[in-house]
C-alpha cells in the first residue's frame, strides 16, 4: 500500500508487470542488477528493507572485505588451538574493512509454494562524519583481496565516494557522552578569558568594533541621531553586519571575520555592553555568530539556555545521521531473525567489531556477546559438511559457495530446469523494487548481495532436504535444525565449531580439508622454535633434535613461517627437556661443538624456543610484522629460551647426563665437547663424551 501512494501512476502498470514477470519469466529468463545501495539512496531504501527483514522467514548475509591476514604467520594453521584462531580473527577484523555488505531477506509465499528473495547489495565505507571524532579510521588492504574484488569489477569509487558510513554502538555511545561533557558545563561566563591588546591592529579592530556596536545599541534604544550616524558607518562594512532576529530578539550576524578578530569582538560586547551578547549558533548546518540583544539578566540567561539546547539537539541529531548503516545491523538483531551465512564466523566478528564495538579478549566471552544480538544464526558450511545426506547430494564435492549452489540449486545456477528429477529446487523468486523474476541473472558474481542471495538459496534447498517446513513458523527453532543453529566453524579452514548457545568448542572437519594431516596434536607437547640460520629447513630441524633426543622423539614438525617452525613431541616432558638443554648449551661459556647435534640449529646465536602460550601471548599482540621472527621482537621478547613448568618427573635423556658430567670435568682451557654417536638405527644409541 505504501508503494502504491507514493507511485499511483505506476501502480497499474506494476501490478501488470509483477503479474507478468511471476508467470512467464520461468520460460523467459529476466535480468536485471540487484538493489545496490550507497548513501545516496540509503534512507529510502532502508524503509523498504524493514518491512522486507519484518516478513522474512531468515535473512541470508555477506561481506566482502579489504583482507583476511595482516601476515602469513597469522593464517589459520593446523597447529593452531581454538583459542589462537579466535585471535587471529580478532586481529583480522580490527585491521581490516567491509567494503560491502549483502543482505538478503528470503519470504516464504504460500500462494506460489516459493521463497521471494530480496537481495541488498551496501557499499559502505568507514568515513568520518563527526568533527570531534578523532583522527581519521585506518585500514589495512591485502594486495589479493584488492585484487579479487577488481577482478569482479568492484566499484572502489563508489564505495570511497558513495558508501555508506557508519558508528558502532561504542563510538555512538562515546559521542553522545562528549556531547554531555560539553553542554553540560557550556558557556561559563571565565570561558572567555580577557585578551591583552599588545599591538595597535588589534587595538585599532577593537574600538572600531565598540563604536559600530554601540551605534547599532543606541539605535535599538530610539536614538534617531545614532541611527543616521550608523547608517552613514555601517555603510563600507554592510557585508559584515547584518541586523537580523534570532529567537525573537534583536541582533547583528557576523560574517567575514577571523577567528581572533571573533574573539576580539566577543570580548568588546561582553566588557562595555552588559544587554548585548555574543553567541555561536546554528543555521542548519551553517555555523552562525551573532551580536543579541537581551533586556534584562533572566532574558540573557534565557538565550543562553537556548542556544545551548539549540546545538546540543542538533549535536545529537548529527549523531544520530552518523549511525548510518548501522541501522541495518539493528534492524536485524532487533527482529531476531535466523541469520544465514556460509563459513560465517569472520563475517559475524566483523559485525560485532565494525557496529557494536571492541571484540572480547577470548572466544567465549565473544560468543556470548554475539548471542545476545544474534540468537539464531546458521552456517550453511557447516550444515552440508553435518549432514550425510546433504553431503550425498553434494557428492562429496567442495563446500565452497559457489560449488554449493551450483551443486544444491542447480536450476537456480544454470536458469534451466534440471535434469536429476528426484531432487526437486526448491523455487526461489528474486524482487529488486518493481522488479520480479523467478528466473534471474544479475551478471554479478562475487558481489556481496548476490553471495548473499546464493547463501539463502542453499540453506533453502538444504531445508527441503531435510525436510523442514517453512509454512510452519518461526525456522529458526525447526527441530530439523537445533543440531546446527548457532554452531560456527571458527575459522574458514578449520574443523573447530563453536556453539555460540553454550561456548562449548568440538570438532567437525570441513569436506575435503587436510585437517587430519597431522594426527592427535598435542598442544603441550608442541615448541615454537623461531629465528634459526635462514638457510636451514624443517627436516634439518628434525633430524637435530632426534639425534639428541632419539629418533622418534619428535612426531610432526610444521613451518609457521620460514623463519620459524612448529616441533611436536612424542613426550610432553621432553619440552622441558629440551628447553633446558637448549638453556644450558647457550649460557655455558664454552662454545657449542660443531658436533653437537643442535650445533646447527643454535648457530649464529639468535635461535629462540618456547612453549605454545608464548605463541598465544605473541598471537594476542595488535602488531603485526611481517615475519614471526619480527613480530617476536617486536612485541618485546629479549630471551632467547623460555622455560615450561611441568609435574611430571621426566627422565633426562643419557645425552643430557653425560653432557653435565663432561661440562663439569673439563678445564676451563677446553674449547670444545666432542658427542660421538654410534650406529643411529636405534632410538636408543650408544655415546661417547671425548674430553678434547
């Protein structure tokens, strides 16, 4: 109906149109672009996107994001423990933007047995709006992630030019707080100190500005002679004084002055005329200073009190413009509508970072917080990788977005009808404004809005596999999907799911992913190792320790980066072990032999090791430097070996034994201890510790 009255014209012909399009575009494929959204036409498409989020059974989203890793350490690795993933999403989110937003609200329409899909596609661009918001927002920007989105013809400059800003709840909250700071204690009669007149300028500015101000004060008072002698004055200077009314009483605008000389005549009206006052108002957004009259000390109070609730309104009202496309994030967690994404946990930690405020220290306290704004969201990752028989239909191909939709909603992908009649799609009709197809192409791939409307059309499908009824209610609590709602892959390449409910963390390897490449890690038996001779590989590594430490000693070893590498034990207690060892060879004042079996590894004297929290603790720093090495040093680690504590009463390999007992014996003249091994075929081999 609101449609309707704003278009009446239209109206006929839109009904035509619709009608049309619902029963004849199956047969003749319409396309059309999808609502791309910029601050031009935001506050109106807003209105139509709350009645569309109203009547939606889910809304589907994606984003679409200047980078995904400030560095390669900070990838998502095998080795990394759920609580270092939620960092390094942590950081990836706090250095990196949303360029683009895809909101896709999906109706069921019982009529036409099929889902009415509106795809939104934002550009949105963290610009600042307020005056007193600080410095300007910085960003970091991934040369490949730039790249992708050029490849799919981003439009950079209107989401530069044309995107829609934005404040978090935080930075809304901290605005309106400094706007009560300020007008709380505003216009104290000391604000404006007196300004000594030390040169004739300004001496000569402020008489000048006394005689033209009491000329215009007498004339207010009836004096006929002053009113000749002002409009004979006032005459050269008309440009800069205007007499106008501002809130019912008499005054002058002040225009083409300077800061100081503002000053100067602020200070004139208040020393020698106790009914005129000089005050900073606002004309829309035009700042206005004016010269006003007051008839008594109430009167002035009165104006005052005005003035300030005059700006601190329209303070607040620039506040409120600021929030800008924030009000779709309230929108949705307002209307606690199943939110629908694929591999959506970076999306979610964007939303939460980018418009309610600073992410939470560890993941389960995020979780939390994003539950309380979100109670329903799904993965459609983690529903096809869940399900046997979505993983059957997929035919155990990737899980991918797109692979997904060609594979789940084939007649949706290729327009055509297909060919594997036992699986019938679901029928989906995309509406853009007065547009309707339930054929559609947009020709846009990789866009935010049409991924989102590809998310919602496979969780639609994989509904129907499932068998879930949407006639029936409110989706989200479908008994169908309780195992899945609110479960999270944390990081796009892992198998660790978070139920976001509970904060509980299990695991479900995603289809296809080379998650088990390393079998039972072990994170207590895991050392960093970083800052080693450049030229030296991971199986050189290995082959150092287990000649120390006995040829099984170690079970994985993993690059982090190439200058720092990831060494699992079989044993816990040899973490200590080694750690001590490496402690002993480097403080010993002797040199380490070129024989040692860690010789190679501890050349050059830079190599540090550690236990696995010193790689959270550096995980949890905001730096990032490109190399591990780097960030180590930068985050301010001047050690070169950090020891572990454990209760376990390990036992010292042989070697260790006869390297204190050699140490202890040798003159203080020796260079060097010389380890001979025999045969290495054992794990236990034979040593001897020569006294050179």
């Amino acid at each position: 109906m609101r449609k309707l009255t704003k278009l009446p014209p239209l109206s006929l012909s839109s009904f035509l149109r619709r009608t049309l399009t619902s029963s004849s575009t199956s047969s003749s494929p319409n396309s059309f672009s999808l609502k791309n959204v910029t601050k031009s036409n935001f506050d109106e498409t807003l209105i139509d996107l709350t009645a569309h989020v109203k009547s939606a059974d889910f809304v589907a989203i994606d984003l679409e994001m200047t980078g995904i890793t400030s560095s390669p350490w900070r990838e998502s690795f095998e080795f990394d423990r759920h609580d270092v993933r939620y960092l390094k999403v942590k950081d990836s989110v706090e250095k990196f933007a949303v360029v683009q937003f895809g909101v896709c609200p999906f109706r069921w329409d019982p009529l036409q047995h099929s889902f009415i899909a509106h795809p939104h596609n934002f550009y949105i661009f963290p610009r600042q709006e307020l005056p007193s918001d600080g410095p300007s927002y910085e960003f970091m920007c991934q040369t490949s992630s730039i790249d992708f989105l050029a490849k799919y013809q981003f439009d950079f400059n209107a989401c530069i030019r044309e995107g829609v800003s934005y404040l978090s709840r935080g930075q809304e909250d901290a605005a309106l707080n400094r706007l009560n700071s300020v007008y709380g204690n505003w216009y104290h009669e000391e604000e404006v100190r007196d300004v000594p007149l030390v040169n004739m300028a300004d001496i000569l500015f402020s008489e000048r500005m006394k005689i033209q101000l009491s000329l215009w004060h007498d004339s207010l008072l009836g004096n006929k002679n002053s009113t000749l002698e002002r409009q004979g004055s006032a005459a050269g200077s008309k440009q800069q004084f205007e007499t106008i009314f501002f809130s019912l009483r008499p005054a002058i605008r002040l225009s083409g002055f300077t800061s100081h000389q503002l000053k100067l005549i602020e200070l004139v009206s208040r020393k020698h005329f106790k009914d005129l006052v000089f005050v900073r108002a606002q004309e829309g957004s035009v700042p206005q200073k004016l010269i006003v009259y007051v008839e008594s000390d109430s009167d002035k109070a009165k104006l005052l009190k005005e003035v300030k609730d005059g700006l601190h309104s329209q303070a607040i009202r620039a506040v409120e413009a600021a929030v800008g496309f924030r009000q779709v994030i309230d929108l949705l967690s307002a209307e606690k509508k199943l939110i629908v994404g694929h591999n959506c946990f970076l999306d979610m930690a964007h939303v939460s970072h980018k418009f309610f405020g600073p992410l939470p220290s560890t993941v389960q306290n995020f979780a939390s917080d994003l539950h309380k704004s979100f109670p329903h969201i799904i993965d459609t990752k983690l529903l096809l990788n869940a399900d046997s028989g979505l993983q059957l239909h997929m035919k155990k191909a990737s899980t991918s977005l797109a692979s997904a939709f060609s594979m789940i909603c084939p007649d949706i992908a290729s327009k055509t009808p297909s060919d594997v009649s036992e699986h019938q799609c679901v029928k989906v009709e995309v509406q853009v404004d007065d547009m309707r197809s339930s054929n559609w192409n947009s020709g846009a791939r990789h866009e935010a809005g049409y991924d989102a409307f590809m998310t919602g059309c496979v969780f639609a499908q994989s509904c129907a596999h499932l068998g879930v009824d949407f006639p029936a209610g409110n989706v989200a609590i479908s008994d169908k999907l309780q195992n899945y709602v609110n479960r999270l892959y944390l990081t796009w390449n892992s198998g660790d799911v978070i139920n976001l409910s509970t904060g509980d963390i299990t695991e479900l390897p995603t289809a296809g992913s080379s998650r088990r490449k390393f079998l039972n890690i072990l994170h207590q038996n895991v050392v960093l190792i970083w800052g080693f001779p450049p030229e030296l590989k991971a199986a050189e590594i290995r082959k150092c320790i287990c000649k120390a430490f006995g040829l099984h000693s170690v079970t994985s070893i993993y690059n982090l980066d190439e200058t720092s590498v990831f060494v699992q034990f079989s044993k816990t207690e040899t973490v200590a072990d080694f750690l001590a060892l490496k402690q002993r060879l480097e403080t010993n004042n002797n040199s380490v032999s070129v024989l040692h079996p860690l010789s190679k590894l501890l050349e050059g004297g830079k190599t540090c090791a550690a236990g696995y929290e010193i790689y959270k603790d550096i995980c949890s720093s905001s730096l990032s430097k490109v190399l591990f090495t780097e960030q180590a040093e930068a985050v301010g680690i001047n050690w070169k070996t950090k020891l572990v504590e454990t209760n376990t009463t390990s036992e010292i390999p042989e070697m260790c034994k006869l390297m204190a007992a050699v140490h202890k014996n040798t003159s203080k003249k020796s260079d060097f201890d010389k380890i001979f091994y025999a045969s290495d075929s054992e794990p236990s081999r034979e040593m001897k510790a020569i006294n050179s």
